[in-house]
C-alpha cells in the first residue's frame, strides 16, 4: 500500500479528516519522477519527506500537490503556530515558508514574527498549474494572491489540456463574425427572438418542470434583465426568484433560513438518497457577501469572462440560497456576467441551457466533481419525509475554496456549443426556411401565416405534412402545393443540403 503524505498526512490531526483536500500524493517505487493525473500525484522516493515532520510535509504539499486553500484553513488552524514561526524564522526566503506564514496569518488572524525577505514577491497559485486573476500584494511576506476570487472566497481552476484548448479560441470575434453573417439587423432580432424562447425551454427542461404559458413568460422577463448589468444585492438575487416563482408560497425575500438538500432519485427517503446538502443557514450570510463581492468587481482583464461567467453560476448552485429556483437564477447569472463583460451586447443571448440538456449526463458529473466530496463532510439522519438532522462535520471554507475545475471547462464548453450550435444553426435554419418560402411563393399564392405554418409543420415532421394539417389548411392551400411544400422542404433539409 502507498505511503500518504503532505495534506492528507497533516490533516490526519484535524477536525476535518474527510476534507476532499487537494490531489492525494502516495510514494510509487516505480516511477522517477512526478507524475500527476486528475486525482493524485505520485512521486518517487527520492521526492517524498523523510521525517514525520509537519513542516516537511507542508512544504511537500505546497512544492508537489499545489495550494489547496481549503486544506490550509483546517491546518493552519489545528496545527501548533510554532510550526509555521519556525518555518519563517529559518528559511526567510523560502517561497513554501512564505506562502505558509501568508496563509497562517490570514486564517488565524495571528500574526508572525518575521524579519522580511530579500528576493521578489512570488504567486501563491503557479499560473503554469492553474488559471490565474491578477495579482493582490501579501506586502509583508512578498506574495500575490492571484486567485481567481478574493483571500475569503476563491475557487480554483486547474489547467488541463481540454480547458486550454478551449480557452485558445477568440470567442469574442467568433460571436462578431457571427453577427455579422446574419445578414442585417431583422434576421439577428429573429435569431435572438428564437434563443430566447429556446433558452426558455431548455432551463425548464434541465429542472424537469413544464414548460407551461405563464413560467415561459415569467422566465423570458428574467433572461431579459440580464441587460440591466445591476449590481447584485440579496433584493436584487430575491426579486429574479420572485420573478420565476409559479407559486406566491414558494416566492422568496431573502436568503433561506433553513437547511435544504437535493435528493436523487430513489424509492424511499433515506440519508444515502441525499446527494449534496449545500452550506448551513447560518453560514449562507458571510458565504454569500463574498460571492457578491465576486460577483460585482470590476471584470479582471487578465481572466477569461467566459470563465468568470460559468465559476459564479456554479459558485450560486453550490451556496443554493433559496430553497427553490436555484438552477434557472444561475443561468442567468451566466448571461448578466457576460453583458457585464461586453461578451453580450444589444440584447443577444448563448442558449446554454439547451446545450446543458444534450450534455444532461456530462452536466451531472461535473456537479458531483464539487458536491460528492462536500456530501462526504455531512454526517445525516433522516426524521421523515420532509425532515433531516444533518450536522456539517467540517469549516466554511469546504465552500470557499472548492476544485471548479470540471464544472468551469463544460460550463466553457456549452458557451462555445451555445454559439456553434444553438444560434450558428438557428441561422442556417432561418435561411434554409426562407429559401424554401421563396421557392413555393415563386409558383404558388400562399397567404404568409399559411405558408409559415406548414412549412414549419413539414420540417418539424421530417418532410411530411400531416392529414390532419392538410384537412385544416384545404380551403386556402390546395393539395398540389402542399405536395410541392413537402418536396421543397425535404430537399432544403435534408442532411446533404448541409
């Protein structure tokens, strides 16, 4: 059995020895040198610490496993500070002794004695390991803080080769081309027209709710007030779920005062069909201050708005401060972010939700990426149907700190496929619909609606007009044109007209 070592060594002694921590580091005989992959990071023997001393081991983790916020609250906090003084004092210029003192002092609240350090500031996350925000000066021990957050709430993003490769697209110019090839300011309103309701449509079907009249209206308003860029206030957060709430009993006024859970699919109510259990209500006030705080700063040029966009909508799913509404305020949250950041302008919209309802499967792995591991720090009872007794056995910053990793490259990932597919595709639609207009008004009189209809019945019925359609239309549309409609439409949508 490989040996553990760095964090989870250390967090042996803590309070919260279940915490999901950083990537698990194990000694492996066989290998040279370091080799990581998404869940552990194997060294040699030559690498790995030779005594049981936690300082070695926290230099280990920081130099070998990254910087794990989370993991460092319980250490810094459960450890003896003699520790972290005696790191500093010894090795002043050491960069793991400085990012230790940095993170002593700001968990603790303690300060350090430190006699200063001679060489340059240091980043705390290594750009080269994770996706980086701009730089925050820690002045006396000469580290920057480029989270992608702030020191209080900061998720991480670990840079992998799917992420980079979809971070090396110029999306912003791949959505003007597209504007551009739309062909004039009427064909861009039909094509927004359409990725509202789309959107509309696909959000309700990620929440298993019907789509029904009233909820697609209430829900087409809310996606519109993305283009206020308003800045987000718990009102603010209250009124959009006031907005989409069907039911005055369900509408909310302010952050929840109670414990809520989701549940999987199962026969009976058990504490094992409870698959996350967001932040306790007493926690939610601080947690979600400094979500806000994020979430209203001044865009950081140095990070991807696409990124920024998609880690606060997961951000707000995971913190869940309301007890219904949660999922479709966080898709707005993706479009409000980025009219903020200009990636929308002039009312269009990305229908990510239809693109998440195609990748249902891929959307739940990266929930469980972040809400298994913070699962796992609940010990729970259930009383009945309607009632848990659930008792978080860990700190606030398992809800701070967490791997957005998987959650922000599919999240970046459905953006790109809202382009390429939703409205690229909408567009080729229109045109394709258009051409088949012009070709049957070219030796048939049809009136406009007429012709709208069953053009749009014959596509949606792969080529065919139904019986009952061509019964409804046959004392305006004789029975020649709709055979021509049917022609005309199966040649224009067929898959080798693409």
């Amino acid at each position: 059995m490989p040996l553990a070592l760095g964090y989870e060594t250390l967090l042996r002694g803590s309070v919260d020895k279940r915490h999901p921590g950083a990537l698990i580091a194990v000694v492996d005989h066989t290998i040279k040198a370091k080799n990581t992959d998404t869940t552990q990071v194997r060294v040699p023997p030559a690498l790995a610490p030779v005594s049981a001393s936690p300082a070695e081991h926290l230099e280990f983790a920081l130099k070998h496993q990254g910087v794990s916020l989370s993991a460092l609250e319980n250490i810094c906090l459960d450890l003896d500070p003699s520790i972290f003084q005696k790191m500093v004092h010894d090795n002043p210029d050491s960069r793991y002794a400085r990012i230790a003192g940095a993170v002593f002092e700001q968990f603790t609240g303690k300060s350090l004695e430190y006699k200063g350090v001679k060489s340059g500031y240091t980043e705390l996350f290594n750009p080269g390991d994770y996706l980086c925000g701009s730089p925050n000066k820690v002045k006396k021990y000469r580290i920057h803080f480029n989270g992608l957050g702030t020191p209080a709430f900061s998720p991480i993003v670990r840079r992998s080769t799917g992420l980079d490769a979809l971070l090396s697209r110029n999306f912003q110019s791949d959505l003007e081309n597209f504007i551009e090839s739309v062909g004039g300011e009427k064909n861009l309103d039909r094509a927004i027209g359409w990725a509202y309701l789309d959107e509309t449509r696909g959000s309700f079907d990620l929440e298993r709710e019907g789509n029904k009249a009233g909820r697609a209206k209430m829900f087409l308003g809310l996606l519109r007030r993305a283009q206020e860029q308003s800045t987000l206030t718990e009102d603010y957060l209250c009124q959009l779920q006031q907005s989409i709430a069907m039911n005055p009993l369900t509408e909310e006024f302010s952050f929840r005062h109670k414990q809520n859970w989701l549940q999987r699919g199962a026969s009976r109510f058990t504490a094992s069909s409870i698959s996350y259990l967001p932040p306790p209500p007493e926690s939610l006030p601080a947690l979600m201050a400094e979500f806000l705080d994020i979430a209203n700063r001044t865009q950081d040029k140095t990070v991807d708005p696409l990124v920024m966009a998609n880690l606060l909508s997961f951000a707000f799913v995971f913190l869940h401060p309301f007890m219904d509404g949660n999922g479709r305020v966080s898709r707005f949250l993706v479009h409000q972010q980025l009219c903020r950041s200009n990636v929308l302008k002039n009312g269009l919209i990305l229908p990510v939700s239809v693109e998440m309802k195609q990748h249902e499967a891929e959307y739940l792995n990266a929930l469980q990426s972040v809400s298994s591991p913070l699962r796992n720090l609940w010990d729970v009872m259930v009383i009945d149907e309607s009632n848990i007794d659930g008792v978080f056995r860990a700190r606030s910053g398992a809800y701070r700190y967490w791997d957005a990793t998987q959650c922000v490259e599919f999240g970046v990932r459905m953006t790109h496929g809202a382009l390429d597919h939703a409205l690229i595709g909408e567009v080729e639609f229109l045109r394709k619909f258009d051409r088949v207009k012009e070709a049957i008004n070219a030796t048939h009189g049809v009136r406009d609606n007429d012709l709208t209809t069953l053009v749009r019945c014959a596509v949606d019925n792969g080529g065919v007009i139904s019986m009952n359609r061509r019964k409804q239309f046959s004392a305006t549309v004789d029975q020649d044109t709709m055979d021509d409609i049917e022609r005309v439409v199966g040649e224009a949508f067929s898959p080798s007209s693409n």
